[in-house]
C-alpha cells in the first residue's frame, strides 16, 4: 500500500452508496485523496439501480479526469453500501427498492471499464480503514461500533475484518429488540427501536411535532430524555455482549449519533464500567467519512492482491 517502486502516480477510486447520497473519492496508492464528488438524494423517490448508475458515471468521469492529468491508471474500484453485497443483488439493505437486485460488481465493470473491482458492507470497510489508518491502529482485537440510521457493528481479529460464514458478523441491528413504547411491536429489530430514524420517529410521536435524531437529543421535555435514556441503554447493552463475547482492546464508535457523542459515551462506558475487562473507549476518527475511507481502503487492499476472491486481505 506505498506509492513507491512500480506503479508511482496509480491510483485507487472509492465509492460509498448511501441511502440518501454517494460520495466518491480518487486517492494514491498511500490512501492519499487527489479529489472527491458527493451526490446527494435525500429523501427523493429513486430506484438503488439509478443511485449505482448515477454514482458509477460521475466515477467514469473522475477516472478520465485522473487519468488526463496524468495520474497513472486506476489501479482498482472499492464500492461499499449498507447490506451485504452478493452477485445477485444486495441484502439486507432496505433503505432503498431495488437493492436486492442491483448487481453492484458487473455494473461497475461495465461503466467504469475496469476488471479489479471489489464490493462490500460499508461498516465492515470503514472498520478496515479504522484499523489501517484511524482509531483503531494498534489494537487487536478491535471492535468498530456505527450508530446511525442503521446500528451495526464489525470487529477485526489479527488484522482481518470478520465477515463470517455470510459475511453478516456484527449486524446487531437485526438483534430482537425489548420495548421502548407501547405504540410498537414487542418483537421488533433493534434498529428499527433504536436507529436514528427511530429516535426521531419516536420523539416527534412524544412532542406531537417532527423532529430528527439530533433535534431530540437536544430536546428539554422530560418524555423525550426518558426515551433517549431507554434508547441508550439498550445499545450499550447490545455493545456490552460483542464486548464480552470478544474481548476487543478497544471500541471505536462512530455514525451520525456521534453529533452526541458527549451522551452516548456517558451510556456507553456506565456499562463497560460493568464488566471485569473493559475496553478502551474512543471515538471513530472517521466520523463523517469512515464509509467512503473504508472503499478507499477496499480498493487498495484489492490493488495490493488483484486475483484475491477475499473480500477481507490481511490490513
């Protein structure tokens, strides 16, 4: 992963496929990024097909622009996004129809004319890029929390991201959730009770207006820090199981609850002060980018070992 020797001036292309944008990044062979484009669709009615397209021609353009200002060539393409990514489609990425039968690896190929091309779960890859390059540099095993609109997790264990048996280690979202209110299901998911998306449903329920997950952290009405209290303490909890099942010599937390991060650290570490080893606590150094640093580090992991069919090569 050095830009020395063979190859001096290649480069890499990142692609992170969100549910409300897709940012794109051109970075050198020391993950160094040379230019960035962010495309943004918010709450817009669009089919994950046309937000892979969309993406992978602004990518198309990038490459040109790299390659005219005679950057060298793309030496490999890292695309992650939420779920996990198979030939067929995409599972278990419901924030958009249509993913289950987007087939992200032959579309890339096609538009962006290049064969090294790997695809994976966007909290997996930003938990390589932690490992490589951010918080978690140094520890093993090592634990990468997101706490966003989704809640997951990945861990990573002598060097190498887990994916499991079908790459779905670490998807605590999907854990049956216990009741926060008596308005939902007692045998929802744990992401759909304590997501962002949920917060800001289940408060804008209690204040009778709508408000976002950040808006109701900092909301003064009692019902509301009730909520957030409950809401806090069973991700702590759920953290709390991966701690004791894996023993991890650090947390990284990352995602868009980290807007409070003040909050989410108090719930966080009154449970790991709870446990006979805990964890060093600490907050992702990737917070707003960790998915697009970890397609960067997708890419350059593929650029380093092209005929390798592992999604995971040691970091």
């Amino acid at each position: 992963m050095s830009a020395s020797g063979e190859g001096v001036g290649d480069f890499v292309l990142g692609i992170d496929l969100g549910g409300s944008k897709a940012a794109l990044a051109v970075a050198t062979l020391d993950a160094r990024q040379l230019a960035s484009e962010r495309i943004e669709y918010g709450a817009e009615s669009i089919d994950a097909a046309v937000i892979v397209d969309r993406a992978l021609t602004l990518g198309l353009k990038m490459l040109e622009t790299a390659t005219n200002e005679g950057r060298g060539r793309c030496r490999a393409v890292g695309i992650v996004c939420p779920g996990i990514v198979r030939d067929h489609g995409v599972c278990l990425a419901p924030s958009r129809p249509g993913w289950e039968k987007v087939q992200v690896l032959d579309r890339a190929r096609s538009i962006l004319g290049i064969e090294t091309v790997v695809a994976a779960n966007d909290v997996k890859a930003a938990a390589l890029a932690e490992f490589q390059r951010g918080s978690l540099r140094g520890a093993d095993p090592a634990l990468y929390v997101n706490l966003g609109t989704g809640i997951s997790a990945a861990l990573v264990v002598d060097g190498r991201v887990v994916g499991g048996a079908h790459q779905g280690a670490g998807e605590i979202g999907y854990t049956p959730s216990r009741v926060i209110d008596s308005s939902q299901s007692a045998t929802s998911l744990l992401e759909e009770r304590v997501g962002g998306g949920a917060i800001g449903r289940s408060a804008s329920r209690l204040l009778g207006r709508s408000v976002s997950a950040a808006q109701a952290f900092s909301a003064p009405e009692s019902a509301v820090k009730a909520l957030l209290e409950e809401v806090l303490s069973e991700i702590a909890l759920a953290v709390v199981k991966m701690t004791l099942l894996v023993d991890p010599a650090r947390v990284a937390v990352g995602g868009g609850l980290m807007a409070s991060g003040d909050v989410v650290f108090d719930a966080l570490n009154e449970h790991l002060d709870r446990l006979p080893f805990r964890p060093e606590l600490v907050r992702a150094d990737f917070l707003t980018t960790a998915s697009l640093e970890g397609a960067v580090s997708l890419a350059l992991a593929k650029a380093d070992e092209p005929t390798s069919k592992e999604t995971w090569v040691a970091a």
